[in-house]
C-alpha cells in the first residue's frame, strides 16, 4: 500500500462473542457434501466457506474469523442474523407447538396476514394472502391463480428475470444460465427488461421513448393469441444483476398487459421489505399496483417462507382447485415472519436502507472514478450492484475478474455476491441493520480489491 492511499477502514468489532465451534472439522464437513448430498448444490470461493455462527450483519467461520455479510444469505437475512426479538418469538413457539396444517386453526397466520395487507399501498385491495415455503411456490401460485382468473394460458416473462427453482418458475426464465433452458410447453413469453446499460435496441434513456416497455406491445401481438393471463417481473431483478429499470417502465407494461386481458404480478422476493429504502415495496417505486404480489427470503429473515397477496377476487379463484400445502403458514414460520415485520417496523429499518445504502452507493459511484473496472453503479437503498467490465466503450464483461474480487474480499473479511448473464456484476444486499461504519469497511475493502485485481490486468 502506497503512501498516498489512506488505510482501509477495519471490519467493525461485533458485541457479539462467538461460541468455540466443537464440530467436525471443514475438510470433514467438505467430504460429507460431496459424497452425500446432490452436487447440484453450489458453493462459492475456490475453497468452498464454513460458516457456523452469525449474529446481525456478522458472520462467522470454524476459527473464529468475523465477516461482513453483504450478500445476507442471499437477501434472506433482512434485519439481521439471529436477531434477538426473532429469536425470542421463534423460541417460544418452537417450545408451544411446531406444526398444525391449515386444516385447523391457528391465531398467527391470520395475524401475518392482517399486517402484510396493512403494509400494502391503499386502494388495491392487496389483502389476501397465500402463505408458501420459498418464493418458487408463491410465484407458481401466482401464475395459477392468474390463469384461472382471466381464463388465458399465456404468460410474459422478463429476459435476464429469475423466479425461481421449480420446473414452471424455471420455465419463466428465458435463458439457461440460472437454472435449465426454458421449457416452451409452459407458453412463457419473454420481454425485453429495461436494462438501460445494456440496451437490446442500442438506444439511449431517455431519447428511447421507453422502447423496452412499449415493446411488450408488439410480442403480445406477434407472439400470443392476442390475450393473456399475466406479466410476472421483479420490480428490481435481483439475479440478473441488479437491473434497475427506467421509472416510467412498469406503469408502461402494465397497461398494456391489462389491456390484452392480463393480470400483473410484482415479484418483490428481493426488492421488498424496505430494502430500496425509498419504499416498502419495489413497485412503489414506480407508481404502480400489481394484481398480484409475490415475496420470500427477506420476509421471514431467514425463515422458509414465501407468500402470494392479491385481491379477493383474484385469491377467490383457488377454491376452483385442490390445492394443499402442507408447511405452509406453519406456526413456527408465521412466528418468525411476524416478528420480522414487527422488527422492521419498530427499528427504522426501512429507514436505515435509505441512510446507509445512500452513503454506500456515494462510496461506490467515488470507486468508479478510479477503477475502469467498474462500469457501472446501480441500485436503490440496500439492494446495489456494480457491473464490471474489460473496457468501459465495448463493455465486455469482466466475469473472471469479478469471481478474483470475491476471492479478495473474503480474504479481508466481506461477503459480496455475484450475478449477471455473465457473471460480472458484484450484488451489494446485506442486512439492512449495516451501519455507516460496515458500509465503510465495505467500500474499502473493494477499493483494495479493485486495485489488485486491475493491476493484474493492467
């Protein structure tokens, strides 16, 4: 390190003390993996990591080494890992009761429910819900519930989207990256996202016209009988790399799907929650109602949970099937997520997003003066992204140095993720309990990073 270039900001020291790890060991760990569990699983790192305790927006591994979670399990983790009033709630019900299926009932399924339509913007009548295990399960309802509304088969997907690990929510993915090539017999249709960066029509915002969004128009035309039975996209794509559309994008998509008989459903498994920090939902963002809202990870903190809210009307049309699930809106699970929400609510958390993801994406946005690596800086509150890239003017994607960074930054102690068609964009979510000084780690850290990685490549 130079003399001119400041030191990097430490890793905050956590309260928390960490229990001794008296497991097996990670080599020992690694070989049950591999030997029995499906090598479908991914791990990241070259040398796959253990983690084995986490408290807020810390982790730790098997020798005590503390790391910043930056990635929160994926954008699972929302107002931190284990935090106490969760524990506590999740505890107690643990110790009353573990499962009592929808048949019976019980109290707290319709408290969640009652606070998820609280937190719904007025005048939709967003105010039922369908409780899942993960967020393929509530957009696979979503989708049902869509077709059997309108009475139309056809759905429109977003290129570059991801929905999910099921065979119809990979079958809403365009592309075979995520998970499997699309399946057509599933009659999915892909839109053009409103991916400004890497615009599909080689235009520029605003001069566009917004051609990503009115295009919807043409592919309902040339590519479906005419009528369909929904659009489903994240009002932020996750997965894809962050992708931030232009603000007029949606409202755009909407009225054209509702003109051709569809419904519109928000996947807000990422964006939802707070994590935009401007809004409690993505799509608020962009001055429109869904039909149908889908959400997962960030809702119960960890726990597995998805839901599906949508009108009466609209939730009336399952009754037309025997559908049944079995963990869905199980005590133990509902606890969790009612103390989530109650969490976000009481501690500013939302608000939290706004302040520290602001000062981050500052922080990031003085980075990208000084690394041409970086091509570009996206995102809202604590849901950022930063596409790298070989060379600024043809934008080939900087995958390899991407998967070098992460190596680097959890050598110092960061956790990032990555996404992207290729691979090349770093996705910045952590616990939206991070602090100015985590955010400050965090840009340093990548500054370190950014400036080995672009000296080897220099």
């Amino acid at each position: 390190m130079s003399a001119k270039t400041p030191a990097r900001a430490p890793l905050p020291a956590s309260s928390h003390v960490p229990e001794p790890y008296a497991g097996p060991p990670r080599d020992e760990v690694l070989a049950m993996r591999r030997e029995f569990l499906t090598p479908g699983l991914l791990t990241y790192y070259r040398e796959p990591l253990l983690v084995v305790e986490g408290h807020m927006q810390y982790l730790w591994d098997e020798t005590g080494k503390q790391y910043l979670d930056a990635f929160a399990g994926i954008v699972t983790v929302s107002v931190g890992h284990c935090h106490p009033k969760v524990v506590e709630k999740v505890r107690e019900q643990v110790g009353r009761l573990q499962h009592a299926t929808t048949i019976y009932l019980h109290p707290t399924i319709g408290e969640f429910g009652k606070k998820l339509a609280e937190h719904m913007p007025e005048g939709g009548d967003l105010s039922v819900s369908y409780f899942t295990n993960s967020g393929s399960e509530a957009n696979e309802i979503a989708i049902l519930s869509a077709r059997e509304f309108t009475g139309n088969s056809e759905v429109i997907a977003l290129r570059n989207g991801y929905h999910g690990g099921t065979q119809a929510t990979m079958g809403l993915t365009a592309v075979g990256t995520w998970k499997f090539r699309s399946n057509p017999s599933l009659n999915v249709k892909y839109a053009a996202p409103g991916y400004c960066y890497r615009c599909p029509f080689g235009l520029e915002y605003p001069s566009c016209d917004v051609k990503c969004a009115r295009d919807v128009r043409e592919l309902i035309r040339h590519e479906t009988s005419g009528e369909v039975a929904c659009f489903i996209g994240e009002t932020i794509q996750g997965v894809g790399g962050t992708v931030v559309p232009p603000p007029e994008y949606f409202s755009i998509v909407y009225e054209i799907v509702r003109a051709h008989g569809g419904l519109c459903v928000a996947d807000e498994v990422q964006a939802g929650f707070g994590r935009t920090g401007t809004a409690f939902w993505g799509f608020e963002n962009w001055g429109v109602t869904p039909d149908l809202v889908t959400m997962a990870k960030g809702i119960g903190n960890g726990a597995p949970l998805g839901a599906c809210v949508t009108r009466p009307e609209i939730a009336r049309m399952m009754k037309n099937r025997v559908h049944f699930n079995t963990f869905g809106g199980n005590p133990v699970s509902m606890a969790q997520g009612l103390a989530t929400l109650d969490v976000i609510d009481s501690e500013g958390i939302q608000e939290n997003a706004l302040k520290v993801g602001g000062h981050l994406k500052s922080r990031l946005v003085e980075l990208q003066d000084r690394h041409p690596l970086i091509g570009e800086v996206r995102g809202m509150g604590l849901m950022l992204g930063v596409e790298l890239v070989k060379d600024r003017s043809s934008k080939e994607p900087a995958s390899a140095e991407t998967a070098d960074l992460l190596e680097l930054c959890k050598d110092r102690g960061l956790l990032i993720g990555k996404g992207g068609l290729a691979g090349n964009v770093l996705r910045i979510k952590p616990p939206m309990c991070l602090t100015v000084d985590d955010a400050d780690f965090l840009a340093d850290c990548l500054d370190e990073a950014l400036g080995l990685v672009g000296a080897r490549t220099a």
